[in-house]
C-alpha cells in the first residue's frame, strides 16, 4: 500500500471581493449551487440569508424553526445530498439539553 502525503493550500495574498453590509454577526457561512449562504445572529432569531454568487445580491432568507438565536450555531453545505446542515448547540448542559444538527434542503 502506498500511502500518498496530504496537501496543503495555503493562502497568502486573499482579498474581499464583495462586501454584504449588515450589523447583525456572522455565525456561519456555506456556498452551494451558485448560492452563498450566511447565517446571522439576529435578536429575535437566527436566520439564513441566501445570496446569488455572481452579483452577491440577496435572494430570499430562510428561518429554521427551533434555531436558538444566543447559542453556539454553524452550518455547513453537503453537495452530495445538496442540503444544509446547521448546528444548534448550546452553552453547557446546564442552559440546554436539546442540542441537535438540522437539515435543510
């Protein structure tokens, strides 16, 4: 058996190409299918903001029941079954037992 060393890509000379203004945080971010998803903690609860890749213009957001909007939450992109996955994880045991990943297609 031959074993193959793992590649790295570093990147040394990054700059914005756009830039979406807002002053709500960002949680999380995902791109799939010419979409770049971004989550964002708002006060009321946390929402997916979906934008077009090519003029970074928004599309529509996506509200995911049940998303605690002051926990620990990330998502990420699976093009293999095209979905969204988003993680809602709170602080310790003790704040919230119900910790879950949620998937949205």
């Amino acid at each position: 058996m031959i074993m193959e060393p793992e590649s790295c890509i570093f990147v040394t000379d990054a700059k914005p190409i756009a830039s979406i203004d807002d002053p709500n945080p960002v949680r999380g971010l995902a791109a799939l299918d010419n979409k770049l998803y971004v989550l964002r903690k708002r006060p009321e609860k946390d929402q997916v903001y979906v934008y077009d890749t090519k003029d970074h213009k928004l599309q529509h957001n996506i509200t995911v029941p049940g998303l605690h909007p002051d926990m620990y939450n990330n998502l990420t992109e699976c093009a293999k079954e095209n979905c969204l996955f988003l993680s809602d994880f709170g602080e310790n045991v003790s704040v919230r037992s119900n910790r879950k990943v949620q998937r949205v297609r």
